[in-house]
C-alpha cells in the first residue's frame, strides 16, 4: 500500500499584532467590577503573547482602539456581508504569502494534482480554490474541494482526504491550504465566556504538499473520536450579525476525562510516552494542560503547541499545521508522532505519523 507524506509545511501571519491591543478594547466593552477584572485575569493567564490579525490596530485619543478598516465601531459592529467582503479583500493575499513561502518549482506546480482548501471563517466564489491555481499558475484540469465549517480539526480531515488520493492514485500531489481570519468575527457583548472565546483567536494560513515522495512526515493512520454529550459546548453558526462562536468553558475538563477514557484509542492501544513527537492543536493553554494530563505526558511533549499558542493564538483550522511545521524541523528519522485537533462535536481527530 503507497504512503503519503507531508512533503513540507509553510505558514504565514498577517503583518498587524493585535493581542494588546484587542485586551484594551475588550476590557472596554466590559462592566467594570467582578466581569473586567475576570477578563483582565484571564488574559494574563492565556499564555498567548502575540496574535496576528490585518485590521490594523489604531489607539485613539481618548485610549480606545478602533481598526484602521472601521470594522468594530461600538455599538455598530458589521453585518455579515461587511464581513465577507473583508475576508475576500484579505484572504487571497494572506494565501498568497503562504503559497510563496512553500516555494513551489515550476516542476512542482506543473505535478500537483489536487488542491484542497480549508476555511470556516469565510467563503466566496470563485473562492480561494480558485485563487490559489490562478496564483500558482496550476494546471486548470487539477482537482479542487473545499472543506468548509468544520473548524479547527478540518486540517486534519484535509490532510485525511489527500492521504485517500496518494494511496488510490500513487502518482497524485496534493496542495492543501488552511486559511483563517477568526479576527472577522468579533461580537459586541459582555458576555464574559464569550469574551474569553474571542481572547484566542487570530488570523493564519498554512500550506503543505502531500504526495507519495518519501520526504517529510509519513502519514500512519487516521481515526476521529466523538466525546458524547458535547455537542453543544463548541458551536458556529453563521447568523445576520455575523458568526457566531460559542466555546464553553466546560471544553478543557470534558476532553481532559475523554483522554484518560479514550487515551487508548487514540495511540491505537499503545503507551503515548513511546511517541516522540505531539501535534496537538492549541486551543487554549487549558486545552493544552487536559490533554497533557488525561495523557499524562510529560511537561516537554506538548512545547511546540505552547510555542505556537505564545507567538500565535488559536487561528482555527490553521494552528494544527504550524505546529506540525514545528515538529518537521526538529524531527529525527523514525521518530514516531500524534497529531489532534478538537472541534465542534465535541470531536478529536487524531492522526499518527512518524518522520521519513
């Protein structure tokens, strides 16, 4: 049976960091008393240094924030054509930044076969499916899917679709793009858990090739783990005023207990401290912390999440794969590792791997 493998990885940020800046704005929109100073707290705790967005952050005279697109004015946030009209002005040029970093040849561009878009924070059409083979200069015939609104595991399933086409069709390569802009999608409330949500979102875009050629990260086996009873604790729907994300603050507890009871599973049955190499998406430091403790993995196995959740934040479908670019760069032949995002469900999708 043909192996896939994750080729190469590149990632790439929009050029605006907005984590203070946001903290400030949204301490704004807080009651001041218990909720400001639950929110100011809880920033301080989120591990996160840097997010990226490309509103443009701008303070203003009387020490409020406004972006430089006029996006978030209080008490007059946008509809969700604003929205989308932003993400199809940016998108295609965030895509563009990470395409160009992946620094395909012309003998590379010609080969692939399949292109395969991930995005659950926007959509138009012609899409980015679209864009990416009038950028690249791709073969028109080549195969375009989007995998849309499933959050932040569609990576994973992305990755999981173009696994399926190298094994059936050898000679296939795949170009994948995770594209985010969670910054679009900011709510005006003082709902403090909502709040919270919003505390970890940013924009990023990745971009990897999979083909057959034994380079990279082998893909091993795939396998999705529903945890019952949670569907309602992560959602996205898309709503007049936008979309609307609720992420409970049950999350971190429910996937802490599913990972000493599914544990198992997910490493098909075998110890996960004879796995080297973690690639579990960052969805929060205490997403983070459950998985590390219904593992129980050592502190070091999950430092490229937390590096990525520092620099980066949380951008949805994204974030698994600038970790696995990490883990690409410091992986040792044959070293063996597991991949997982949570989603909406509530959902792991897990995939192993080990380095060629």
């Amino acid at each position: 049976m043909t192996t896939a493998y994750i080729n190469r990885i590149a990632s790439s940020v929009p050029p605006h960091d907005v984590h203070r800046s946001f903290v400030a704005f949204a301490e704004g929109m807080m009651p001041e008393g218990t909720q400001r100073s639950l929110f100011k707290r809880m920033a301080r705790m989120s591990a996160i240094e840097h997010r990226y967005s490309f509103l443009q952050p701008i303070a203003c005279e009387n020490g409020q924030w406004r972006d430089a697109e006029d996006l978030y004015a209080t008490g007059n946030f946008p509809g969700t054509a604003r929205r989308m009209e932003t993400f199809e002005k940016f998108a295609p040029q965030l895509a563009s930044c990470a395409l160009n970093k992946l620094a395909l040849s012309s003998e590379e561009r010609q080969a692939v076969t399949h292109v395969i878009v991930t995005s659950c924070t926007g959509l138009y059409a012609p899409g980015l499916d679209y864009d990416i083979v009038n950028h690249l200069g791709l073969n028109p015939s080549v195969e375009r899917t989007m995998i849309g609104f499933m959050g932040c595991y569609a990576a994973i399933n992305a990755l999981k679709s173009a696994h399926h086409i190298v094994r059936s069709e050898p000679e296939s390569v795949v170009l994948i793009l995770n594209l985010e802009l969670c910054t679009l999608h900011l709510q005006e409330t003082q709902n403090l858990e909502q709040m919270l949500s919003y505390l970890l979102f940013a924009d990023g875009c990745a971009a990897c090739l999979v083909s057959a050629r034994p380079t990279g990260l082998a893909i091993d086996s795939f396998l999705a783990l529903r945890i019952p009873e949670t569907s309602h604790l992560i959602t996205w729907k898309i709503r007049e005023g936008g979309f609307d994300m609720f992420l409970s603050g049950q999350v971190p507890a429910e996937i802490s207990r599913a990972m000493r009871e599914i544990g198992p599973h997910i490493t098909r049955g075998e110890d996960p401290l004879k796995f080297d190499l973690w690639a579990v998406h960052p969805g929060g430091r205490t997403v983070l912390d459950a998985v590390e403790k219904g593992l129980a993995l050592p502190e070091e196995a999950l430092r490229h999440s937390r590096d990525i959740l520092a620099r980066f934040g949380n951008m949805s479908s994204a974030t698994v794969m600038f970790v696995l670019e990490n883990v690409l760069r410091a992986a040792s032949t044959g070293q063996r590792g597991c991949a997982m995002s949570f989603g909406p469900g509530v959902t792991a999708e897990t995939m192993l791997f080990h380095a060629a």
